[in-house]
C-alpha cells in the first residue's frame, strides 16, 4: 500500500506495460513499482439465515421431535437450529407442525 507525496492519498495499483504503476486518484501522481500484482482471494458473501420455506416443507427430510404445537394441539414438528445471535449464546431452535405447518421457536 502506497501513499501520493503530494497529497496523501491512498493511490490506485495498475499493471501497465508489464510493470506495476502506482497512481493517485486525486491528484494523478504516478509512480513506478517493483515486482508484480499478486491476486487476492475474494470473500464470499455472507449467506445470513436461511429460511426454511412452505415448498421446503414437502420434502419430509427434516427431522421430526415429539412436541406439542401451540396453535392444533400435534404432538410432532420438524425441528431445525439457527445461530441468530452472537457466537458466545446458544442457538435458537425452530419448530414447525407436521399438521398445521405453523413454525415457533424457542430460545435455549
């Protein structure tokens, strides 16, 4: 990382004729470097939570806990684990009725 001598700013790594220039892209003060550009790796985007939705639910491969559920009265639902708080809480567990298909969750 590099710094423009005239007004400070972080300048701009090019590959120009085979070798690496440095620019400013505020004032246009160039400057040549040594050795060569290297790439970075790029990040993936954070995924977030995911939503397990109604066409999901029609597949019958989550697992199932005996629970009773608060709407209908069922005693079974799938059940799934999302951390949605910090790293150092547990996590917070899903239920949804096997019957009505209403979803609640429970916080350890």
């Amino acid at each position: 990382m590099r710094f423009c001598v005239k007004c400070g700013t972080r300048m701009k790594r090019k590959l120009e004729k085979g070798k690496v220039v440095f620019r400013c892209p505020v004032c246009g003060y160039t400057e040549v470097g040594e050795g060569t550009l290297r790439s970075r790796a790029k990040k993936t985007p954070n995924e977030g939570v995911v939503v397990i939705g109604r066409d999901d639910d029609k597949l019958r491969t989550m697992p199932q806990v005996r629970i009773e559920c608060p709407r209908c009265g069922y005693m079974k639902a799938y059940w799934w684990m999302v951390q949605t708080r910090s790293i150092d809480e547990s996590p917070t567990q899903f239920y949804r009725c096997v019957r009505c298909g209403y979803t609640w969750r429970e916080y350890s």
